[in-house]
C-alpha cells in the first residue's frame, strides 16, 4: 500500500516503546495529573476513560476495554494524532517503523503494520484493511471530567520506569531543524 522506501527505522526496535496492555485507572480524586493536562476522552456505553497525554508520550498505544468493547486508543507525539478503535481479540504494539514521521502500529496477531492516522494496514495480511474507529475527544482534563464526572483516569502504575510529567522528545516541537 506505501511505498516500503518510506517505511522508515524510528530508533527504537519493536515494543521498543511498550504499549500498555494492562492499564490501571485512577479517580478524577486521586490522578496526579493537573486538570490543564490533555487527555483523550473516549466514551463507550456509559462508561467514561481519560487517557493523559503525559503517559501516551512514553507509550503510544493502550490495549483496554471501554464498556465492554476491547480498544486500542493511540497518540503519535511526533504527528500530534490520535485514533481510537475496535481491537477484537487483538492487541496492538508500537513496530518501530516510521510512516512520513508518524507512528505505525502493529496487530500481533499476525504481524500487519498499520499507519495510525490512517487506521489502515499498509504491510502484511491486513493491507488496506481499515480499523473500526470509535468516537475519542482531544481535551483537557478539566473539560473532560466537566462532562464526564466520573470517568476513569489511566494511570501512572503502567509497570514501567518513566517521568510522566516529562516530554520525551526534548525540542521536537520548539527546533525548526
């Protein structure tokens, strides 16, 4: 589906930046997160999430169920995008590869590389395949929570050692280089 000389190395190696597949929540009581914090909002039969961008930067992709449906919600911190969708009985890891600066997933299921702004799979038994998006919001935590007051907040005990309340990729937006 792309041209496979655009299909670039991103540094890390695939689950190079770990998903999170088994995401633990907090209240709008107990987050450490501040409420001018961006967050993606996802709603699915009545049941509320929040999903801070102060995690999705060191992790990219959650696996979760959101009202009983299996999702993945995804962010690309170097593109700004993000895409929520059905998962099945799948989950979805980071690949390490770069599509034009933007995140491309992978199914572990079979391997298939999808482009996440696309929610399409360009490489692997899935090409053209086109993920079953759901409804997710960009905003602040704030607004979200003026919504949605008893949504679920993912949490900070992802399992892994990072600074959540750091960016980790320095001046990428500020240097015109």
């Amino acid at each position: 589906r792309i041209s496979l000389d655009e299909l670039l190395n991103g540094g890390p190696p695939k689950d190079g930046i770990p998903s999170i597949d088994q995401p633990m929540f907090d209240t709008a009581e107990t987050t450490p997160f501040a409420d001018s914090d961006t967050v993606i909002g996802v709603v699915i039969n009545g049941e509320a999430k929040a999903y801070p961008f102060n995690v999705l930067n060191w992790h990219e992709i959650v696996n979760a169920t959101v009202g009983g449906v299996n999702i993945t919600v995804t962010y690309c911190p170097l593109c700004d995008t993000i895409v929520a969708f059905e998962r099945g009985n799948t989950t979805f890891g980071v690949s390490g590869k770069l599509y034009q600066s933007c995140l491309v997933m992978y199914d572990r299921a079979d391997d298939s590389l999808f482009v996440q702004p696309w929610a399409t799979g360009v490489l692997g038994p899935q090409v053209n395949k086109t993920l079953d998006r759901i409804p997710a919001v960009k905003t602040t935590l704030d607004n979200w929570l003026a919504e949605h007051p008893d949504s679920a907040i993912l949490s900070t005990r992802t399992g892994h050692d990072r600074n959540y309340s750091g960016y980790p990729y320095g001046t990428y937006y500020t240097d015109e280089q």
